[in-house]
C-alpha cells in the first residue's frame, strides 16, 4: 500500500513456498504522471511534462530517476520533504511476528539488519521511536524458522530515502532480490560454473532439467547482443522461466537456484539498458546522418542564396536603368503634352478660322449666284464700254494729232525770232 507521503511495508509471514504465493503487482506513483501508451516498438511510458518516450515494461527505476531530473515537472512537497517508510504488522498475537520481521533497503541491493533501522509511527501521540524486533533477540526456534523461510517475504512496497519515491520491482526482480539475500551467506563465489553447482547437489536433475541447464549455460557463454535478439531472448526467457519454478527435489540446489534467478535479474535490467543504448546508437546516428544532410543542404541554400542574391542586384540595376528611362520618358511626355496643348489650341483657331472662312464662302456663293444672272448683259455693257473707249482714243488720237500741226506751225516762227537774238549778244562780246 502507498499514500501520498509514506510507504507502508506488509509482511505476511506464511508458511507457504513463494513459488506458490502470488501478490498483485504494486502501482508506482510514478503513472502519476506518466501515460503508457502502445506503439509499433512495444509498450512505452511518456512524460506528461516534456514529452520524452521511455520504456514502460521493464520496471519504473529508470522513469523514476527521469522524474527526478525532468525539467518540466513541478517541485512539491514530495520531492522536497523527507518521508520514512512505516512497517505494518499483520496479526499481533501469532509468535510468527517476533523473530522474521527483516527490513530491506534497497538501491544498492543490501540487507540491514531490522535492529539497525529506526521507523517511526504515522501516529503524531507517539513521539518515540518504535523498535523493530530483530533476528538476535528472538527464540532459536523462531530464528530457525527465519533461516528456513527468508527467502519467503515478499516485499509489497518500499521506499527509496535516496529518491523519497516507491521503489516497484516486477515478480522476477523481486524473487531474484530475495535470493540475493541468501547468495550473500550461502554462495562463496557468484561466479562459479553452472555445472560445477549442479554436480554438488544432493539429488540428480532430470534429463529435461539437464538440458535446460546446459542451454542457459550456452546463452551466457554467447555475446550479450546475440541474447537481446528476439528469437535468441524468447529461448533465454522460456529457459529461465522453467528453472526459477524448480525446487530442490528437481536436482536444482539453492545455490544454482540463486545464480538462476541473479541472472534472471540483471538480464531483465541489462537488457533494457541495451535496448535503449541501441535505440540511442540508432537515433544517434539517424540525428547524425541528419546534420549532415543539414550541413549539405545548408550549402546548397547558401549557393542558392548567393544566386538569388546576385540576381537581386542585377535586377535592381535594371529596375534603376528603367527608372531612369522612365523619368526621361516622363520628361519627354511633360514636354509631348506641352506641345499638344498648344497644337489643339492651333488646332482650336484653325477651327474657328475654319468656321469664318466657311461663312465667308456662303457670302460669297450668294453674292456670285446674284451676279450670274447679270453676266450676260455685264458682258453687253462691257463690250459697248470698250467700244465707247475705243472710238474715244481714236478721237483723242486724232485731236492730238491736230494739236500737234497746229503747234508746229508756231514754233517754227518763233525758233527764227529767237535764232537772231542770240547772234546779237555775241557779236558784242
């Protein structure tokens, strides 16, 4: 169970095989604020404050420690006040609460001893420190009873001093954390051989147990990368799952027991890690193929920026060129309109010219079609005029031609008068 600022540890101790005990998976607080969502890479848990996609079937440490660093996530209380986890006891009257009550501190996996942590009461009445019953102070009895069912308890929820969050682990993480615990007493050497465990067993394993054994053992000796295939991880899952539900009597000691459900464990864990190293090496390089082209296409913008940038120019000296033709043709049109003002004032007299010329000619044709019907007898009186001119100057003619004897006649005498005159003077002289 878990509230809003402590978590609550029940420890049922029944005298039953864990195998055969099944708890309901805890809800972390962290789906508070994250949302699993289902898309063609599996299940996968978003932050409802940035954004980020992470894994959502292998546990929640890692999306926990996301929440601690997202930088979109609003503080409160819970992440800034310290909290203790408080421990429930089931029944107060059975002798099965005294001796095997044993707190486990997670992150890293380590046992403590319940006489080394200190919880304290929910109730604000009780204002000193609760004291935990410890494996040192109880009967044999119930301190054997504890060496034979330890592996048993089953941790329902916890919380991380470290984090002040619920640390959920799935069903096989929490039966591998609880073998590790006896590993710590029983198993001199985590690292030894498979077989070398098996052949120390009390009891033979079966042919099929046998060759489960055999294949584990020849999925550990093969690459890391090989297992996290999915073809290869399928047979590494079925396997392990067939050996973590075998006991004792099927020829397994609890020593390969233990080493079974460690790997169980860290592969769970590591293979996680490696799947979203890949998926980071993926989006790595994907990110990096990217800036590249970025990197090509940024040049070729910038080739194409210099082109267009050029042609700019070009079309700015142009647009200048004709601007400047405009502004003389502007001038040229100011001056065409001038003149065509004065034209259609020129045009406007010659009309009027035009007008009295034409009135004029209407006075004249009239004054001509008066006169036509005179002509005739204008040309009768002409012709008699001239006649009368005529006999005129021949009249006159011929009194000129009087006058002139007549005037002849008397210069003569005068002429010989003068004549003897003139001779007079000079004889003189």
């Amino acid at each position: 169970m878990t509230n809003e600022n402590t978590s609550s540890v029940e420890i049922d101790y029944e005298y039953e095989d864990y195998n055969s005990s099944k708890r309901p998976k805890m809800t972390s607080k962290v789906w508070e604020d994250m949302q699993r969502i289902q898309t063609t890479d599996g299940s996968k848990a978003l932050c409802k404050h940035c954004g980020k996609m992470l894994q959502a079937n292998c546990g929640t440490s890692h999306l926990k420690r996301h929440l601690m660093i997202c930088p979109k996530r609003p503080k409160t209380a819970d992440n800034t006040e310290d909290s203790m986890p408080t421990v429930c006891f089931r029944g107060s009257g059975s002798a099965k609460d005294s001796g095997l009550n044993t707190l486990l501190m997670v992150r890293p996996l380590k046992v403590e001893p319940e006489s080394q942590v200190t919880i304290y009461s929910q109730n604000p009445n009780i204002r000193v420190p609760t004291a935990i019953p410890s494996i040192e102070n109880t009967p044999s009895s119930i301190r054997e009873l504890h060496e034979k069912n330890s592996s048993n308890l089953l941790l329902s929820g916890i919380e991380s001093p470290q984090n002040e969050e619920e640390l959920v682990l799935n069903d096989v993480e929490m039966k591998a954390f609880y073998a590790s615990l006896d590993a710590e007493t029983s198993v001199t050497s985590p690292s030894q051989d498979i077989s070398a465990v098996t052949e120390s067993s009390n009891s033979t394993p079966c042919e099929e147990t046998k060759n489960a054994l055999q294949t584990l053992q020849d999925l550990l000796s093969k690459d890391f990368s090989a297992l996290v295939h999915p073809g290869q991880c399928g047979t590494f899952k079925s396997t392990i799952d067939y050996l973590s539900k075998l006991s004792s009597d099927d020829g397994v000691s609890s020593e390969i027991k233990l080493l079974i459900l460690e790997v169980s464990r860290e592969f769970t864990r590591w293979s996680c890690d490696y799947n979203d190293a890949s998926r980071k090496i993926e989006s790595a390089s994907a990110n990096i193929l990217k800036a590249d082209k970025l990197e090509e296409n940024l040049e070729v913008n910038k080739n194409q920026f210099k082109e267009v940038l050029s042609l700019e120019n070009e079309l700015s000296n142009q647009i200048a060129s004709l601007e400047q033709k405009k502004k003389e043709l502007e001038e040229q049109i100011s001056a065409i309109k001038a003149n065509l003002s004065v034209f259609q004032s020129a045009k406007n007299t010659a009309i009027k010219r035009k007008r009295e010329v034409f009135e004029e000619a209407k006075t004249l044709k009239a004054q001509r079609d008066e006169l036509r019907d005179q002509v005739p007898h204008l040309r009768d009186e002409c012709e008699e005029a001239k006649k009368i001119q005529a006999n005129l100057r021949a009249e006159w003619t011929k009194l000129g031609e009087k006058f002139s004897k007549g005037l002849t006649g008397v210069n003569c005498e005068d002429s010989d008068g003068m004549a003897i005159q003139i001779c007079q003077p000079e004889n003189q002289i």
